[in-house]
C-alpha cells in the first residue's frame, strides 16, 4: 500500500525493476486502489501481461504476497534514497 504514495512517474520507474511473477504475487492481497494505480501505470500489453500472471498463480500462501509485498517495497526505498524517486510521507513507510 506504499505504494500508493508514489506519482505515476514513480509507479513507471519502479515497475522497471520489478520482476512481473513477483508483482503479479504481491498484488494478490492489494486494494483495489492500488491495483489500478499499478495497472494504469502501465503499458496495455504489460497490463495484459500482469493480468495473464496473477490469473495464472492462482492461490497462494498470505506469507508468500507478504514476502513479495515487502521485497518492492525495499526496492522502492532504494530507488527513494538514490533519488530516482520521490514518496510523499516516506517517513511512515514500514517494511516487515
């Protein structure tokens, strides 16, 4: 849900470094807010993609979204503190 305060620049060059099977994991458990924020961020056939991925996962294990949720999460601090980009309210982010 971090995420979520990132502007759609951010979302665009976050998505760079991320591997889609784990975004397709870690939006499993996502508000839809979130979701769209993510998919609207996106190309149509990298959101067609994404899509294909989390339909194609099926269920899976709480802990497993967990680990993926947190994983970019640390990537989007990295990026933040190399300064590629910028969430507003940084300073309430929690990685577990």
């Amino acid at each position: 849900e971090d995420i979520i305060k990132l502007d759609d620049k951010g979302v665009t060059r976050m998505l760079r470094d991320v591997d889609t099977r784990e975004l397709s994991m870690a939006l499993k458990l996502a508000s839809d807010e979130l979701k769209d924020k993510i998919l609207g961020s996106m190309s149509s056939r990298a959101r067609d993609a994404l899509i294909e991925e989390m339909e194609f996962l099926g269920p899976v294990r709480v802990s497993d979204v967990e680990v993926a949720q947190s994983s970019i999460v640390k990537m989007a601090r990295a990026l933040e503190d190399a300064g590629e980009i910028v969430m507003s309210g940084s300073d309430d982010l929690v990685v577990g």
